[in-house]
C-alpha cells in the first residue's frame, strides 16, 4: 500500500483505491484473461468488457 490509503502497483506504479481495482490491473500485466467469448475465442480481463463484446455478435445496442 501507498501512502494514503492507495494501492501501489509494483510493476508501473499505477495507483489504485481499491485493492481489487489493483488486482484486476496486475491479471492484465500477467495476460490473464479469464473471460472468453464463446462465440470467436476472444477473451478479455473484465467480464464487462466481453458483456459489451458479445453485443457486436449480437447486433445489440444497449447504449
């Protein structure tokens, strides 16, 4: 932890407010991508992103 309350990133120094908010960052530095489309493989850090992925396969435009 840094000063402050904040989490340090080892790797870039990033700062983050929250611990899980630094442990998300530190999978992308490890390329760890536990969320894959099934549809064309490609797979993503953030279960978010891949929601927002699969609705170009779909056609879907929540937004």
């Amino acid at each position: 932890r840094a000063a402050h309350g904040a989490f340090l990133c080892p790797r870039c120094g990033r700062l983050f407010r929250h611990g899980s908010n630094l442990t998300r960052h530190l999978n992308a530095h490890r390329g760890l991508r536990a969320h894959a489309c099934g549809l064309c493989g490609k797979s993503f850090t953030q279960g978010a992103t891949l929601r927002d992925h699969l609705n170009l396969h779909s056609g879907a435009r929540p937004h």
